[in-house]
C-alpha cells in the first residue's frame, strides 16, 4: 500500500494533480473534498466490506507515512530550534 509506484505510472496522476490547482493556498476543506472524492470514486456504486477495508488502510498507512517521512522530521526540527517539552 506505499505510494511509491514506478515513474511511468506518476505522469497521469501528476498531471490531475496539477490541473486540480491544489496548492499551499487551498483551504483544508478543499483537501478534504478532494480526497473525499477520490475515495467515493475508488469505492464505486456499490462498495463492499473489502473496499473499505482497502480505503480504510490506504488511508491509515499514508498518516502514518506522511508522519514518519515529514511531520517527526519537522518536530525534531522545531525542537531543536525552540528547546524540547520532555
């Protein structure tokens, strides 16, 4: 379930992405739309139990990845420049 797919693959995602005008500007609603859509559209017209259990992990797994790869970087930054709590 990582995200990491081969670069042939990117260039049709990347290119929506890019057409969507999401950027740092965007409210957070507006991600939560997004994301929301795509999920519906993933799901289709009759989801099962699978599928959700499928959404359900993509998105579980992609917190703890954005986590790992970019918020803890960013804390341990941020202590470093403000002191720690601990």
């Amino acid at each position: 379930m990582m995200p990491y797919i081969k670069d042939e693959l990117r260039y049709h995602y990347e290119e929506c992405l890019a057409e969507s005008g999401i950027n740092t500007n965007t409210p957070c609603g507006h991600l939560n739309y997004l994301l929301t859509c795509i999920v519906q559209q993933y799901l289709g017209p009759q989801p099962n139990y699978q599928r959700y259990c499928e959404v359900e992990g993509v998105l579980g797994h992609m917190a703890k990845e954005l986590y790992r790869r970019r918020t803890a970087p960013y804390e341990d930054q941020k202590i470093k420049e403000n002191g720690d709590v601990f």
